[in-house]
C-alpha cells in the first residue's frame, strides 16, 4: 500500500484545511475549551510540544501521551462533527473516491485479520465501532455467515448507508448502548481513539457492553510512532480538532488497567511511516534532517522496506493496534 492510493493529496490538503478553520475558530473561544489530564494515565505533569492551529499539544512526562489540551468540550465536539463543512468534505470528496480501492487495500485484508485472530466468534457477536459506510461488516458478512454482525454508527448519514447494505445497525453512539440488548465477544474501533474526547467513559462502555472474557480491537496513531517523531507539528497525522490523542504501545496498558481490561497484544503494523516521511521532503512540508535525507538519496528500494520493517516490528509505526481482553 502506497499513501497516494488510499490519499488523493489536493482532497487531503483541502479537508485538512477546512479542519484548521474549525481548529482556529474553536481555539479562539474558550467556552468551548476545557483543559484535561493525561488521557491515558490521569497524571497532571505535561510539557508543551507546540501549538498548532491554536491548539496546544502537550507530552505526558509519566507515560509519553501526546495530547491536546485545552481540547473541544464533549458538546463543542459533537456540534462539530453534526454541522461542519469539513465532515461533509470527507465523506463525499476524500473517502468515497477511493472507497473501492480502500475496500479492497484496507477493508478486505482488515475482515480476514479479525477472523485469524478471533476464530470463536464466527457463531458470536461483533460489533464496530464508528461503522461509517459499514464496508468492514460487509466484507465480515460472507466469512462469518452464523455470526451476528452489529454496525454501532450515530451519524444517521452513515447509518443509513448501513442499512441500506443488509447491515443491523445500532444509530446510537457507544455510550448510549443497552447492555442488556447486546452482549459482544468482540468489539473493534478503528482509527477512533484519536478523535475520543475523553477515552475513559468510552473504554467503560465498551467494558461494559462486552461478555466477560471478550475482546476489543482497535487501531490508533502512536505519539511515539516513526513519522509523527520525526515530523512532530508538520504531520498530517496531528490535526486539530479532530486527533486528540495520541497514545502509544509502551504505555497503553494504564488505561486499559483503569478501565477493566488486560492487554493482550500491542503492535504496530504500519506499513506508510517512510513514504509518509519521504512524502514530506519531497513536497517541502518538512525541511528533512541529514539522516533522512542521505537515507532518501542514497538507500535503495530493499533497504527501504527493511527499515519500514525494522520500524513495525519495534512497535515504532505511527498506526497501532491493541488487543485487549475484557477482565
Ligand atoms: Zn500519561
């Protein structure tokens, strides 16, 4: 997978822009601002890492979280996702034009991990979290055909696109979610926890909503991650309001253990770090450093893939998956 096939560049820079309007306008009005600990750990001990686009990151000195604080109230974030112009631009400029080549780069692969990985719940029940256009479910649907499959989408837009695909859907945000309706073995979310306004209260209603023993699986950027080191406020990947969080593979587990769960499995099977990084330099947005750029000019396409490798397999990709099991 190449960046340039699952981006269109002009339709990233575009929506990234609108964001920032959103982040700007946002930031100038504190009464929609509130100041957090870390969202992993609750610690209170951060430096700041930059401002960018009014917001302030900051690093947690206990468990290296990187995170933005002050950071939009829980109804600012709400109305914002509801109303703005940039939630509109990516579902139908950025995501639907390369929604097939993301089926089959992304989706389809995605679906076939999850029955490796958890085989038992083929006659069981799974959820997903924040389903969008319900594509994961879809490609689920014919290699779990016993199984019950729940698409969990508030936006009514993509719920209905659900439906519309044969989907059971549940049009209600996680939190909101009966217990006594459903029982998971396996929930999954992914590339939500950034966006989490707050991930305690989240990851207790996923607790709950769970059987004892059951799984949850999800997908996030790592703060500690190849390309958001090197390019820190430069990355695409740190963009206001709407990436918050941005937690990491070493310290995951103290929110997991306050919020009920054991980590199982924490990896980073990121594949984009140096394209993304290389992507950079090429186009100006980040300056480079002498390593870099030697590696660039100098390291041939193998050598490449082996330090891409060498990155994943030393939980240092920016995109990681945690597996954890409800206790
Ligand atoms: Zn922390």
């Amino acid at each position: 997978v190449k960046e340039s096939e699952i981006r269109i560049k002009a339709a990233h820079d575009r929506y990234l822009k609108l964001l920032e309007d959103d982040a700007v306008r946002i930031s100038a009005n504190p009464e929609l601002m509130e100041s957090i600990s870390c969202p992993v750990c609750a610690q209170d001990q951060s430096q700041l890492a930059f401002t960018k686009a009014g917001f302030n990151y900051v690093t947690c000195e206990a468990c290296m979280t990187l995170y933005a604080s002050p950071r939009p109230t829980f109804e600012a974030l709400i109305q914002l996702y509801r109303e703005s112009e940039s939630t509109a631009y990516w579902v139908n400029e950025f995501f639907k034009p390369v929604l097939e080549v993301r089926r089959e780069r992304i989706f389809r692969p995605r679906a076939e991990m999850i029955t490796r990985l958890f085989p038992d719940v083929a006659t069981g029940t799974f959820g997903d979290v924040g389903a969008g256009f319900g594509i994961l479910l879809e490609e689920l649907s014919p290699l779990w055909p016993d199984g019950r499959l729940v698409a969990i989408e508030p936006s009514k837009e993509m719920a209905n696109l659900c439906r519309a695909a044969g989907l059971e859907v549940a049009e209600e945000m996680l939190e909101s979610l009966d217990a006594g309706t459903y029982e998971f073995d396996l929930l999954t979310a992914f590339e939500l926890f950034e966006h989490l306004q707050d991930p305690r209260p989240f990851f207790e209603s996923v607790r709950r909503l769970l059987k004892p023993g059951g799984h949850f699986l999800f997908t996030t950027l790592s703060g500690t991650g190849f390309d958001i080191q090197l390019l820190w406020e430069k990355s695409r990947s740190v963009s206001p309001p709407h990436h918050l969080n941005f937690a990491n593979p070493f310290t995951i587990d103290r929110l997991l253990k306050r919020t009920g769960f054991e980590l199982v499995d924490a990896s980073t099977p990121g594949v984009l770090d140096w394209d993304i990084v290389d992507g950079c330099m090429s186009d100006g947005t980040w300056p480079g450093e002498r390593l870099w750029d030697t590696v660039n000019r100098f390291v041939d396409t193998a050598g490449k893939e082996n330090l891409q490798s060498w990155i994943s397999s030393s939980k240092l990709s920016s995109h990681m998956q945690i597996v954890a099991r409800a206790v």
